[in-house]
C-alpha cells in the first residue's frame, strides 16, 4: 500500500500539468463572468448597444495586427478572434484564415492584384464638358 500512494500523486501531477497546459476555450454561450474565470480580466472592455467586446493581449499585437477578441450580444458569447495559439474557441470565429507569409509574399495565385477601374471624380466630369465644343 505504501508504493500506491506516491505513484496515485505522481499521477494527479501528471493530469493536473497537462490540465495546465490545454489552451482554455471559449463556448458560445458563455456570459461575461465566464470569460473571464477562464481567460482572465480582459486588456480593455468596449460596449456598443447590446454588445460587449472583450480584447486580451495575444504577444503578436504588432506581427498579427489586432489583440485577441471575445464578441458577446446580451451577455452571451457570440464570436471569437484568437491570433494566440493559447486560446480556443469552439465556435464558428468570423475571423479568415491565416495567411502564411510566404503566401502573402506571392501574392494571389495569379501574380496579379485586381484595382477596380477608376471612376472619374466630378472635377474631372466638369472639366471634360468645359472643354469640348
């Protein structure tokens, strides 16, 4: 009985640690509170009528442009943007997939970028009518 025992802590330890080491996740649904028992007070809370954007520093502000972000309407978790591998969402993020920078180095598969025709502004009009006959 003496040998079970610190082989029953060992593993707890071992579930515990790997307990730690699963990304938490975010499930619709989820109210505020709960957010935030599993990520943590958020960087900065922003409102707008019924919605609630909770935003949490992600270590790649500057490579991935945007901090990560926690969409909620009525208190209930309606969308999520991770950029941080640290964190899940087990919903349908609104956020496009990640382009790889060699991708975004190439470009599109064409090698071309499509620009829409340019419209010509209303000076340009003006000054087309003054000049013909």
């Amino acid at each position: 009985m003496r040998y079970i025992k610190p082989w029953l802590a060992l593993t707890v330890l071992a579930v515990l640690s790997v307990e730690a080491q699963t990304a938490p996740t975010i499930e619709p649904g989820m109210s505020q509170s709960q957010v935030e028992e599993r990520l943590g007070q958020p960087l900065a809370v922003r409102t707008y009528g019924s919605f609630t954007y909770l935003l949490y520093r992600n270590g790649c502000e500057k490579r991935c442009g945007m901090n990560d972000l926690v969409v909620l309407d009525s208190n209930k978790v309606v969308d999520a943007v991770f950029r941080s591998s640290a964190r899940k969402y087990a919903g349908s993020s609104s956020s496009p997939r990640a382009i790889p920078a060699d991708e975004a180095r190439r470009g599109t598969s064409g090698g071309q970028l499509y620009t829409p025709p340019k419209k010509p502004d209303a000076n340009e009009q003006t000054s087309q009518r003054e000049t013909q006959p």
